[in-house]
C-alpha cells in the first residue's frame, strides 16, 4: 500500500517576476484581441432605449406577478415568456454596499468607487441592480438607505448602464 | 446508482504564485503522483475528466484541448467539465458519473490553473464574468461582488468583521502544516483587521491569493478499488447546482445553491442530519466570510449561527467539526480549479489517517468538500467516507 | 447489451447568418420552450440535470455556464458546461441517466458567431502559444496540412473533395434549414478563393447562427414521454494529443477511436452495412472523406471514390450528410454535433420532410470539434 505520508517532497517550482525579468526564465509574450459586438436582446434593447429617455423600464410575468429588474422575455421561475413592460421609478434602497480601493486589474485607486445593489422601487422587493453611489461619504452609507438616480443630461445619454452616472441619498420619505 | 466509487489516489503540486512549470507540466505532475498513489499506470486509465477555470488565466482558447497530454488524456475519452469557481470539486464529480454509470471502471481527474500568465494581473480575467452591457461598463471587479455579499451577511445576521477574521486566522494557521502551502502563517485578528481594505469590507488578508497548480485523483469501481488498496475513501454523494444568472435579484445572505447541491450529495449518501454525520469539511473559503456563509447552507451551521461557531473553536483541527483542516483557499492558495481538487485530496488523506501534521484529532469517518463559483451563483459538493 | 437512452425532445432556433434581434439567451429561450414541448415535459419539475457546451471566447464571456439557467428553466437545478461538442454533452447526459443522477436530462448547445467580429483572432488563440502561434496565417493553414496529406497518403483525387462541397450543398437546397444550400459544379469549388492550400473557400464550411436543445430520457421514462422517440444505442469520444507536430494528419485517429467505443456499445459489427444514414463531419471536404474511413464506412483510401460514385449521394447506398451537414447547412462551432443529431433524429421520426430517406432505421452521426483539436464524438442512432 502506498502512503501519501512516504510522499516527502511534492512537485513544482517557484520563480518570480524578476526571474523573468533578468532572463533567467523565457516567455513569450501575445496581446490578445477578441472582438465582439454583441446582440442585446429584445428586453435589453428596450431597456438600454428607455434609459436614454431617462426612464428605467422592467418587464412583468403575469403567472408569478412579480416585476422583472433587470426586464426578461422569459420568467426563469415559471418558464414562460413575460407579459408586460412596466415603467418603475429610478429611485429605490440600497441592498448592500462596497468601497472599491481596486480597479478591473487590481490596481490600487486614488479615489475608492462605491458600489451598491440598489432595489429599485415599482419592481418586486429585492430585484435590484448593480450600480454606483455618489455625492455620499462612504462612512454614511447604509444599508436600507433611500437613493434616486443621477442621470447624465439627454444630449450625453448613450443608451448605456452609464446614462446613470450614479445613485444619490435622498434622506428618508 | 449502478457502481459504487472509490477514490484510489490523489497528488497536488505546489502552490505558489508563480510557477515555472508550464500549464502542461503541472498537470503532467499532478497526475504522475495520483497515479503513483493509486499505483497505477496511464494505461490503467479509462477516461479522463479534466477541471480548469476560465481560459483566460492560462491564456487559451479551448484549455482543455491545450491541457490534454498533461492530464493523461491522449486517446481517451475526454470531457471538461467547468462550473467556474466551482470546478475544482467538480472534476470528480464528472468522474462519479464516469464510474458510477457503468461506462468506465476507472478515471482520472485533474484539475490545473495558472493564473500568472495574465497580464496586468490575473484578477483582470474575472471582469469578463460580468454582464456585458450592464455591469462590465460600471468598471466591474470580482471584489465587488464578494463585497457587497459580505456586507449583506453581516447586515442580516448582525456579523462582525472580527468574528470573520477569525477563520483568516484559522485556515493561515493550519496551512503552515501544508507541504504544498503558498500562504502559511500564523496570524491574528488584528493582522487580519488592519491589513489594507482593498474592497471593503473586504480587506487585504480576508482573501486568498492568485496561485499556479494542479491537483488530481483517481477513481475507480469498488472492484477495482478492492485490489489496489484496503484504505479506498469512497465517494458516495455529489451535488451541484446553479442560481438565477441575475445575481443582483438574489437574496445575498444566504446560499440556496449550496443548500440544494449539498441536499442532493447527502440524499445520495444517505445522509439526514449533516451536522451529525459529517466529521469534517472543506468549506470553499476563498474569502474568509464564505466559509462561513457555506457552512450555513452545507446545513453545517444555523443561518447566521457559523461566526459564533468559528470563535468557539468548534471548526479547528481538534474541534468537533474542524473545517478546513488543509489550511483552505485561505492558505494553501488559491489556483481556482486546483483549489477545489486540493479540498478533495486533503478529505480523503484525512480520512486515510495520512494528513500528518494536519490530521485532526477526532476519529474522522465522514467528510464533506464543498466548491462556490460563478456570479455567486454554483455550489458543489462532494461527500466521502472511509 | 445495447445502450438504450431515449431521445425524447428536440428543438432549434436561429440557423440563420446573423440573429441579432435576439441575445444569445433569447435564442437559447426559443429553441429551449420548443425542446419542451416537443418532450412533453416541464423543465422546472421533470429534469433532474441541464448540460450546456460551449466555449468561454465564443460567447465573449468568462464562465458561461453563469448566463445559462433562466433561459433553460434550470434555475436551482444542476447545470454544469461541458467544453466540447454537443455530442459530448449527450454522452454526458446518457451518464448522468445511467448513474441514477437524472431520469430526464437536457443538453444544450448554440452558436453566436454572428456576435464575434474576429473569430480567426480566437481560433489562433487555440494554437500552442510557443509552439504554433506565431505562424501567423488564417487558422485553417492546420486543415490545409491535414488535408495535403491526406491526399498524398490516400492517393485520394483532388476532385472528389470538390465533389464532397457540391453534394453537400445540393442536398441543403432541400433543407429549411441550409443557410449555404447551392447548385455548384467541381469546376465552380476548386477554381473558388484559396482558404488555405490546397482547401478552396467552397470547400470550407461558414458559420451560422443557432441553438439547440435535447431531452433525453432513461428507457423506462422515454415510453411515457411522446411517441417519437429515437434511441441512442452507443456513444463514444476521443481526443488525439493536440500537439499538431505529433499526429498522423492523414487519418481521424479520434474518430477511429470514438467509432470503435460506440459501435462496441451499440453492438454494430459491419458498419459499412449496418446504417442507412451518417452525418459525419464535414467542416471541410476532405473532413468528410476521412471521417467516413475512420468510421469504417469507406475502406481507407476509397471514400473519395465513393462519393464520385454516388454511392454517399440521397439515393446512394448509405446518403451521407442528407442535410447538407456544415458546408451546405452551416457550421455551429460546438452545436455542430447537435445540429447533425437533429437531422438524424428528424430522419428516424419521419420528419425530415423533403429531404426524407425512405425506411431510415439506423444511423451513425460523427463530430469534431474543429481546428486546432484533434477531439470528436460518434453516436449511433436507432428508432
């Protein structure tokens, strides 16, 4: 019977960047560069076109009567394509909450990004989305705090995510 | 279930932030040494399953194409499975069913990442798990997620950061007894509590750290268990399953997915009451809260009840569950696939009674490893027995 | 004794150049509902397992599987990705029914190449990055070498891989879904665009857009499911070592192997005899002749020769790719093994309308999973 106890060393060998820097380990290096143009949907281009209105817009499946943020022609718990388009409000209460000190490629920042799940009033209790927060210190953020949209002005709306530049505190209602 | 599975032998290389075996290699080693274990030759081999995260680490399209040779997988049916972060324990989970259906009598599973080719740093890859239109636009990290989660578990439960920073202190602290450990120490609360935030609450030593490995086992039927060994570790349960796509509608508190994978594993395994029936676990911790927030959806803890249970010291080696015996994600390193597969290999080395340093006290019958991945979204998980 | 999974349930959107009214979920939602109904069966209540194939640069997404549950009606259920072709996700969901893990299992696959600006950027990304990527050439240089040799090493006419590209092309006239059906003569494929000497451009097959979805189902749970059900009796997969430099690139040595592990469970002796229909791999003419030696349906060297015969042709004496396979139909990236099992599936029911093969009992479908790999599958069929 062979035991991992007799196993006394285990494979592989450390190196670090300097190693490679010096040359005294080769790589090759390659940039790689997909490109895609991806097909938004029927629900997503609907979405992003409402956004460029100023409005956020989610889609209603009448068999479990909840109302779908962000919209699909599909409900995943029932099975069935969705039924309405529904406007709702752009203000709604923070989920939960983080202070990103860290970009895309974990390079530090010098002004940290705040981020939340923003519930969205008018949708159904916890069908949130993800998005910043803005003109808020972050030690006054909460959980359960009240927020409403910033929306960059109509001539620089893009139809994107971005036309909220990010959601702000608005005191309780 | 047509065959009862065994587990045979197991290997793992080092983990370490950057290694100078090529993505190949690593595999080549891993396997080499299951195999060893198993006393067995590439020959004996049926089929492989190979486990490797997101292309975009090593850098390649089809990694599982690449990896092939390494894994032992030239002229053998070969199938990759992937479930993200939720990989690692996955592996086997493909060769249960290999084995278990009847198509097979034997199987090697192998899983590799090596996370240092991509430039400027491996974290960059997981921006293009976010949805494309709506969330990669917002400057996405995959820190951002665990934050918000972390955040939402101590809210509902009322949750400290020092009560989370206990199992930092744990799993670095049993890995100093891991050979192949990238991140051993011996820390405390403090350390963990003033190291630098990087996405808080997360904050610099609540993570584990990109890492280059692999690590694999061998299955195989009981008929062919019984002549390679009288110590096989049985595989008796497997679950897995995925959430909803949207992540920002979820309830973020608690892991349903790892409640139904983990029902699944112990339907299959005849197992009713987890807290009692398992002996140890390893919960995937690749930030210190998750073990806790598994833990409490592998049924292995109350719903916000794992913290106390952490403090108490009920989950270190010599507790009455000790979870994470290995040194964990936490410790041993982090190289997504091979991080799930090293869970694997430790449970059934403890459960052999061949852990060393590591072994804990109590008389370990049952185990449990657990894997998490995707947009907060698969859990995995296997249970073993002796 | 025979493997005996049913396959219970099919259905397929897209199959179309370019889809862009629909996100990939979408397309996935259309062809998934149709699957369903076609089965009879409710996916949040009557399937224990969902499997999707698929790559992560084809979809533009690390971790794809994380985009797949709500359009299949799989949320909270087990779903996992197989990175391979849809044939492999079937053996995979024929494991899971045999393990006991599912009764009713789904597989799905699709392509959004129409998504994807510069495809041949990803294909080369496949290539070893020391070894193979700095030739730097249109990707199908690897299927211009296999097939130089191949005809060197068969003494195979370069005509008979033209006339590969214009029967397959014909045949997808009469196929709905044939998106590249055409009537060519030899003349017109070999004196087409260079793709990659000695490969033509007519000859290289072009990628569609489409998805696909299966329910399949153990023996004892397909007889309460549909009337229609097509059996898989045997199903094998097999990769040779991807080191381009290594292989025998006259021969599909994983087609060999994946054939001889099928036909073994299926219990087929005389596969030159046994079927009366293949869908085989045909990416690329010279594909389809080496497949069809690789599974024994042509003697090594002969296939060329057949197929100039007529012997492969609707009326022939086995029709190979009826359909139109990839070059007349389109190629799906890892749907392709799906897309030649729905045709033979549709042919087994009856229900192959104008492209119909009379008393078709039995066939054999064959699949790669493209350049640079040297990985396929084969499944035998039966109704």
């Amino acid at each position: 019977m062979i035991l991992s106890q007799k196993i006394t060393s285990y494979p592989g060998h450390e190196i670090t960047p300097e190693d490679v820097k010096e040359g005294k380990y080769l790589d090759v290096v390659y940039k790689f560069e997909p490109k895609y143009s991806w097909a938004a949907g029927v629900a997503i281009s609907r979405f992003l076109a409402e956004l460029k209105e100023g409005r956020i817009i989610a889609r209603k499946c009448m068999n479990c009567e909840r109302i779908l943020v962000p919209p699909r022609m599909y409900c995943e718990q029932c099975f069935r394509p969705t039924d309405e388009w529904v406007q709702i409000k752009d203000t709604g209460t923070i989920n939960t909450y983080s202070i990103s000190h860290v970009g895309t490629d974990a390079r530090r920042l010098k002004t940290p990004i705040l981020v939340a799940v923003v519930d969205l009033d008018g949708a159904t209790p916890g069908m949130g989305i993800l998005h910043n927060l803005g003109e808020v210190e972050p030690s006054e953020i909460k959980v359960g705090m009240k927020v409403k949209a910033v929306w960059k002005s109509s001539s620089e709306r893009q139809g994107a995510i971005t036309d909220i530049r990010y959601f702000r505190p608005i005191g309780e209602e | 279930m047509k065959n009862r599975v065994a587990i045979v032998g197991a290997g793992m290389t080092l983990f370490r932030r950057r290694m100078l075996e090529s993505p190949k290699e690593l595999s080549f080693e891993a396997t080499r040494m299951a195999l060893d274990s198993a006393g067995l030759e590439l020959k004996d081999i049926q089929s492989v399953v190979s486990g490797s995260a997101p292309d975009a680490f090593d850098g390649m399209h089809m990694k599982g194409e690449y990896l092939l040779d390494g894994m032992g997988g030239i002229g053998k049916p070969n199938q990759r499975v992937y479930v993200g972060g939720g990989t690692g324990v996955f592996t086997p989970i493909g060769g249960f069913w290999n084995v278990a259906s009847g198509m097979y009598d034997t199987c090697l599973c192998v899983a590799e990442e090596k996370m240092s080719p991509l430039h400027p740093h491996p974290q960059y890859a997981f921006w293009s798990i976010f949805d494309q239109i709506l969330e990669r636009p917002l400057g996405t990290t995959l820190l951002w997620i665990f934050s918000l989660e972390m955040r939402r578990y101590m809210h509902k439960y009322g949750i400290k950061e020092e009560e989370i920073a206990s199992v930092a202190v744990k799993n670095k602290g049993n890995a100093v007894d891991h050979p192949c450990a990238q991140l051993g120490a011996k820390i405390t609360v403090d350390d963990v509590m003033n190291s630098e935030p990087i996405c808080w609450p997360v904050k610099r030593l609540d993570v584990s750290p990109p890492s280059d490995g692999a690590a694999a086992v061998v299955l195989a039927t009981e008929k062919v268990a019984k002549k390679l060994t009288d110590q096989p570790v049985w595989l008796d349960g497997v679950g897995w399953t995925l959430d909803s796509t949207h992540w920002t509608n979820r309830d973020l508190a608690y892991p349903e997915y790892v409640e139904k994978a983990a029902w699944m594993a112990y339907k299959m395994a005849g197992i009713k009451k987890p807290r009692k029936e398992i002996d140890i676990a390893e919960v995937y911790d690749p930030f210190d809260y998750k073990e806790l927030h598994h833990m409490e959806g592998l049924q292995l803890a109350g719903k916000g009840e794992a913290a106390k249970m952490a403090v108490d010291g009920v989950t270190q080696r010599d507790g009455d569950l000790p979870v994470c015996p290995s040194g964990g994600l936490l410790g041993v390193g982090n190289p997504i696939a091979a991080a799930g597969m090293m869970k694997i290999c430790e449970v059934f080395w403890q459960l052999r009674g061949e852990a060393g340093k590591r072994q804990v006290k109590k008389d370990a019958r049952t185990g449990l490893a657990q894997a998490w991945g995707d947009l907060m979204q698969v859990g995995t998980v296997a249970v073993m027995r002796s | 004794m025979p493997l005996r999974i049913g396959i219970v349930g099919v259905g397929y959107s897209g199959f179309d150049s370019m889809t862009p009214s629909l996100s990939t979920r979408e397309l996935m939602f259309e062809a998934a509902t149709r699957a369903y109904e076609d089965a009879g069966v409710d996916p949040r209540k009557d399937v224990q397992s969902f499997i999707c194939c698929t790559e992560d640069f084809w979809e533009g997404i690390s971790i794809t599987d994380e985009y797949m549950p709500d359009q299949l009606g799989a949320v909270l259920k087990p779903l996992c990705t197989i990175s391979s072709d849809g044939i492999v996700g079937l053996a995979t969901a024929c494991m899971h029914i045999m393990s006991g893990i599912a009764d009713v299992a789904v597989v799905e696959s699709h392509s959004k190449i129409s998504d994807v600006v510069n495809p041949d950027e990803i294909s080369s990304f496949a290539l070893d990055p020391i070894y193979d990527h700095h030739v730097n050439a249109d990707p199908r240089f690897v299927a211009g070498l296999e097939m130089a040799r191949y005809l060197k090493e068969t003494a195979t006419k370069r005509e008979y891989c033209a006339q590969v590209a214009v029967k397959n092309k014909k045949n997808a006239l009469l196929n709905p879904r044939g998106v590249h059906g055409a009537d060519l003569d030899k003349k017109a494929v070999l004196n087409s665009k260079i793709a990659a000497s000695p490969l033509t451009e007519l000859e290289s097959s072009k990628t569609i857009d489409g998805s696909m979805v299966f329910v399949l189902a153990s023996a004892q749970k397909a007889k309460k499911l549909g009337n229609h059900t097509v059996w898989i009796n045997g199903i094998g997969w097999s990769s040779d070592t991807p080191w381009l430099e290594d292989r025998d690139m006259a021969r599909a040595a994983y087609a060999e192997q994946s054939a001889a592990r099928a036909y073994k469970m299926a219990g087929v002796r005389n596969p030159a005899t046994y079927f009366d229909l293949a869908e085989v791999d045909d990416t690329y003419s010279y594909k389809e002749l080496q497949s069809l030696e690789a599974l024994k349906l042509a003697a090594k060297g002969k296939a060329g020769k057949m197929v100039e015969s007529g012997a492969f042709d609707r009326d022939g004496r086995l029709p190979v790719n009826a359909s139109g396979g990839s070059l007349g139909v389109g190629h799906l990236l890892e749907a392709t093994g799906l897309h030649r099992v729905l045709e033979a599936v549709l042919q087994l029911r009856g229900q192959a309308g104008r492209l119909q093969i009379q008393r078709a009992k039995k066939a054999v479908v064959q699949s790669w999973r493209g350049i640079p790999t040297a990985t396929g599958a084969v499944a035998v069929l039966g109704n």
